[in-house]
C-alpha cells in the first residue's frame, strides 16, 4: 500500500494494457476520483482535468492533499473507455499519513 503525506502532492499514476499481461495501451474519456474509505467521502472527483499522458498507456494525475486531510485509507478508482468502446476501471487503496513533526518541535530542553 502506497503511503502519502498530509499537506503534500500526491503523485498517482495508472498503467492501461491491451489486456492482462499484454502491451500497454490507450484509453479515451478518462477520469479519476478519490474517496475516503471510512465514511465514502469523496475528496477528488470524478475529474478528467489534470489526467496527462506520459506514455503509451501511462497516465498520471496529481492531487494535492490538504494539510488537514483527514488520516486514513482513501480509494483511487480511474475510469476509461477502451479501444474496443468498452468501459473499463482500476483501482488501488492509498493511505494518508501524518508529516512529521519537527525535532524543534519535540523538544522539551530548558536552559
């Protein structure tokens, strides 16, 4: 599972093929959407605005997670349509992290 940091930018990226296991390929009418797990909020989307290409097949869309998102697993789903006009959906879990804090912060020290 992919980890991201609060008040980060959230690089998530997609891979179509032709089918499984075989050469990488295009897909028309994209769109991405991000929803929270535990209470199906959704914090992204569906947007096709963002998506670029970066090769055959191979998309990437960033988001931009708020310094107070909430902590916890959200759900990527991309959604397209094939070269054959089917419709088609992937999907990956990816978690919402605290950053850390500082060490200044942490310091208890007095002089």
């Amino acid at each position: 599972m992919t980890s991201f940091v609060q008040g980060t930018s959230a690089t998530l990226i997609v891979q179509w093929y032709e089918f499984a296991g075989g050469p990488p390929a295009n897909v028309t009418g994209q769109t991405i959407r991000v929803q929270r797990v535990s209470d199906l909020a959704l914090v992204v989307g569906p947007t096709g605005l963002g998506i670029s290409q970066l090769a055959i097949g191979l998309y990437v869309f960033t988001w931009n997670i708020a310094p107070n998102e909430t902590l916890g697993d959200y759900v990527v789903i991309w959604n397209a349509t094939d070269a054959d006009l089917e419709a088609v959906q992937t999907s990956e879990v990816v978690t919402v992290v605290a950053a850390p804090s500082s060490p200044a912060a942490r310091c208890c020290c007095s002089a």
